[in-house]
C-alpha cells in the first residue's frame, strides 16, 4: 500500500512519524474521513473546506493549497488502484519540543491513506441497529469545539469503550446540560410527526457532511427539517431514527436503551433518505483525474 506523506507516495512500511509530533504526543492535528464511491470522490470539497476550517480553529497553517490536497487525494487513490474505499487525511502540527508550544512546529505533516472501507454489516441497514446512551459526556464546546474534527478524539473512544463494554456498537453521547448531542462517530435524527430533528452543532455536534447531505435531500423531498435540543425522551418516543456519518452513510436505529423505536424496524423514511444518499453517492462526486 502506498501512503501520501507531505509531498510524495511512499510504501506503507516508509510512513512515518516522528516521535516528536505534537500530533502523536498532544492529539495536535485534524483530519477527514472521505468516501470514494465508483471512481469518484464524495463532497471532496466539502471536506477540504472543513479542514481548512478545523485548521483555522486549531491556529495550524495549512502549507499547500485546496488544489494541492485535491491532488494528492487523488493521486493516493490511483496509486493504490482503489475505486470503492475510505480516504483518511490527516494534517499533524508536526514535530516540536517537549512542550505544548506550538512555536517550535514550524512543519506539518500531511498523511493520506486511501483504503478499502469496514462497514457495518449489511443485516445493520436491513433491520436496524440497537443502542445506548452512556454516562460519558460530550465534551463542552468552550473546553475543545466538536466542530474542530481535530486528532483528539479520547473523549469519543471513552464512550465508545463503554458502549463496546456493553456490547453496543454505537452510543449516544448528551452534552454536559444533558441534551443529545450525537454518537461516537455519528450525528444523529430524529423524525417525528413528519419532522427531521437534529441536534444543533451548539449542541455538541459535529458539523458532518452527512448530515448537511441529508439536510439537502429534505429540501429536495420536501420534508420539514430543524435542529433542535433533543432530550433522551424526545430519541425514545421518535417514530424513526437514524445514524449519519461518512462511513455509516444512514443506518437506522430501531432501540435505544432498551426502547423500541417505531415499531422496531427500520422506517419509511429512513429508507427513503437512504435511497437518496445512495443516488447521490453514485452521480456526484469528484472524478480521479
Ligand atoms: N460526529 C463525529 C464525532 C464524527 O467523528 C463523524 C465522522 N465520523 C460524524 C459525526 C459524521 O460526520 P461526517 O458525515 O462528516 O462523516
């Protein structure tokens, strides 16, 4: 496997990093998940954009250009004769001193890999997946933004842990005033009386790709939409809910702490914004050059 470092593809085994870099010793850095469907690679825009932003918030000075990046993604992904797969780019502060300064990390260093995706199951889309609320709480945005899709994501493998340890592969996480915020790696909806729900990014939310896609396809259908705070009992007693995110795409959820959603099987619409998303994945998209 060839891997993008900073400005040239290198074997696997050659990446590395240095033991130095604030990405490894603080969680110094930012990155995307991207998604290459049939040759082309999905909202590539929209994710670079996002980085550029999470790189603004983090003070990071993103030394090559939009067009750069773009490039790169796709050059990772011919040189891996990848055309359905995951891309992960990652942009470090670099290497420093032993210090949480980030004056001495004059070079960050960009990685990309390109792979092929780990899917849920496909029996998760057919009949829903179940899930909980844990006790770990979405970190306060004026502690760490969860806007910044920044390298430091412990606060997201804690509740992981502790949705894995119960034998659960996705978690709601509430915000420290006790509303949803999202899941570990997912933003979440909820439809109710006709009406897509999600939580606001203020809440604690990422502001995922997925979900801005999922937003359009309900301007396209015609199904109101809001973001809203969404308490626990708002999750529970909802007719439909659903999982965004670039790997999960839309995967629906038919329990949550032990309730039933609906009537425990994946809903209409749901389906409906699923059939969508994947119309969507196989006509847009940026094509590898
Ligand atoms: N929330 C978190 C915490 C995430 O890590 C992700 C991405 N895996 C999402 C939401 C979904 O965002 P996107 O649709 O941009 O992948």
């Amino acid at each position: 496997m060839k891997i993008y470092m900073n400005d040239k593809l290198v074997e696997a085994t050659e990446a590395k990093v240095s033991v130095f870099d604030h990405g490894l010793l603080y969680g110094d850095g930012i990155f995307e998940g991207i998604r290459l469907y049939d040759g082309c690679v999905f909202k590539l825009d929209e994710h670079l954009e996002r980085l550029e932003y999470s790189a603004k918030a983090i003070m990071l000075d993103i030394p090559w250009s939009r067009e750069e990046i773009a490039a790169a993604v796709c050059e990772t992904c011919r040189a891996n004769g990848l055309v359905s797969g995951y891309i992960r780019l990652v942009i470090t502060r670099g290497v420093g001193s032993l210090g949480l300064s980030i004056k001495n990390c004059d070079k960050p260093q960009l990685i990309i890999i390109a792979d092929k995706i780990q899917l849920y199951p496909e029996e998760y889309y057919e009949k829903g997946l179940e899930i909980i609320t844990v006790p770990t709480r979405r970190i306060n945005s004026a502690a760490l933004p969860p806007t910044i899709k920044s390298l430091n994501y412990l606060n997201n493998i804690l509740a992981k842990i502790e949705a894995q340890h119960l034998g659960y592969h996705e978690a709601i996480m509430l915000n420290d005033q006790g509303y949803v915020a999202e899941c570990t790696g997912d933003n979440i909806f909820v439809v109710h009386k006709g009406e897509l729900i999600t939580p606001t990014a203020s809440a604690g939310a990422l502001k995922g790709i997925t979900r801005d896609t999922v937003l359009d396809i309900a301007e396209q259908l015609g199904v109101p939409w809001r973001e809203a705070n969404l308490t626990r009992y708002d999750v529970w007693v909802a007719e439909e809910l659903f999982l965004t995110g670039t790997a999960a795409e839309i995967i629906p959820i038919v329990k949550v702490d032990a309730r039933t959603i609906g009537n425990g099987l994946p809903g209409k619409v749901t389906a409906r914004f699923l059939e969508q998303f994947r119309q969507r994945v196989s006509r847009e998209g940026t094509m590898l050059s």
